[in-house]
C-alpha cells in the first residue's frame, strides 16, 4: 500500500466512523476500488488501526464528557457518571461474545463480498428509516387516540439491546453507529444522549481487538501488517482518520440532535444496490 491509498482510507475510516454509512463496509469497497491487494490479516490490522485513531478522535471531541466517567468509575463514585460507565460496560457484554465466540466467522466476511456489504447496507438503510419515521417526530396530542412522545434516559435493559445491536453491526456494511442510534432511537431514548452513548461504547472493544494486535505485532513482528503495509503509510493514515474523525464526530452529533438520519438511509440504499449490481 503506497501513501496515498493509506491517506484516503484514513479520510474514509474518519467519516464512515461517525456518518451512519458502515466504516468497515465503505472500506472494504474503497479497497477494491483502488486495486489494494492484502491479505485478509493485514488488511483487518490495518482497519483496526484506523478504527482506533477514530476512538482517540472520540476521546478528544467527548473529552468533557469522557474524563468525567474515567474520575467517577476509578474513584468508585456512586454518581450518574458511574452509572454511565457501568452501562457501557453492560452494552459491551454482546460484542464481547461475537468477538470471543466467533472470531474466526466474523472475519470470514472481511473478503471484499461486494454482494453481503451491499445487503448489510440496505438492512442500514432499512433500519435508519423505520427509526426516523416512527421515533423522530412527537406523536399528535391533540388526536384523542394518540399521546405525545417523550424521550427518556438510557437505562440498563436499553444499553444491553444497544449492545446487541453493535455486536451485530460487525458486519461489514451493517453501520455500527447508526444500527446503534437507530435502536436507542427506537427504544425511545433521547437522540442526542444515544449519539454520545453511541460514540462512547465503541471506545472498550476497539481498544481491546488493539491491544490482542499489539500483543500479537510483539510476538511476531513479521506477521504484523507494519511489515506488508509500511509504517509510514500506516501513521499517513492512522492521522488522516483521526482528523477527519474529530470533524464528523462533532458533525454527527448536530445531525443526529436535528434528527436528519433518513438522508443517510437513502445513501445507503443507492449504495448498496450499486454493490449488489456490480458485485
């Protein structure tokens, strides 16, 4: 991989990470497009690297909001930001499974199926209209057989069905952020809340695939993907997408507060059928 293609799938990583469009999806598509040619481990560590330049991207941006929880969980305080924290840790219990259980089906389909990412992709669009259609808009109260709508706080049962939406939003195509939003949306949690939970719970599972990468790079460093790729196109596009990602996480967060998600399922629907068509 020479350094233009690492920095144009850090610029794909940084905005498919936050947009409600698939990161893993539109990196396996923006792989075929430009002719890379890795094999499936190298190209999973790459995406891993790129998805935890998009997590320290998130760290930054939600740094008012992130250090908060670290001093409440550390210190062991009983406040509403250890309850936060606690909540990510049981949205984490799903993904956690996946990852332990079914490793080795999981990355089965990082193999550049045009056809299963474009399938994911419309099952993203699906998913992002029904949650627009349904939950975006108060009901009329004025109609006698209707009651106004009143999102509420994300509770315990809320994240650990959150959870199983990103557990199974591994699938490439299949978009982790806006499964994850569309659900809470859908549960009828606050939009703005389920976007920061959205951004929050991804940052344990990513660091943790990491650091068994790391652990990994340490034991074989000729087996990493450093070695096929490059370190210098490696950071090209490990900064790229954290970059970008600082500009689309504080973007997503104003788009999802509008509630204009339902452009985004449009998208995913002429994408998707165009992957399907020249699969």
């Amino acid at each position: 991989m020479d350094t233009l293609n690492a920095l144009i799938m850090g610029i794909v990583q940084g905005l498919a990470e936050y947009l409600p469009i698939s990161s893993s999806g539109h990196l396996e598509i923006c792989g075929k497009l430009l002719g890379l040619d890795l094999n499936p481990e190298a190209s999973l560590e790459f995406d891993v690297m790129l998805h935890v330049a998009t997590v320290l991207s998130t760290i930054v941006i939600l740094w008012r909001e992130f250090a908060p929880l670290c001093v409440s969980f550390f210190t062991w305080r009983r406040d509403d930001n250890f309850n936060t924290v606690m909540k990510i840790l049981v949205s984490c219990i799903p993904v956690a499974i996946v990852g332990i259980c079914f490793k080795d089906f999981i990355e089965g389909f990082f193999d550049k199926n045009l056809m299963i990412i474009g399938i994911c992709l419309l099952v993203t669009a699906a998913l992002l209209s029904f949650s627009y259609f349904f939950r975006t808009r108060p009901l009329d109260d004025s109609r006698p057989d209707h009651k106004a709508y009143t999102p509420r706080d994300i509770n315990y049962l809320d994240a650990f069905v959150i959870g199983c939406a990103q557990a199974v939003a591994v699938l490439p195509g299949l978009s982790r952020s806006g499964t994850t939003i569309a659900t809470g949306i859908l549960l009828g949690d606050k939009r703005e809340q389920v976007a920061r939970f959205s951004f929050l719970m991804v940052i344990i599972p990513i660091l943790g695939q990491a650091l068994l990468g790391i652990k990994d790079i340490v034991s074989d460093p000729a087996a990493s993907s450093a070695a096929e790729i490059g370190w210098v196109p490696m950071l090209v596009g490990f900064l790229a997408s954290f970059l970008v990602g600082c500009a689309a996480c504080k973007w997503m967060l104003d788009i999802v507060k509008k509630g204009k998600l339902v452009w985004f399922a449009v998208y995913c629907l002429i994408v998707g059928l165009l992957c399907i068509i020249f699969n």
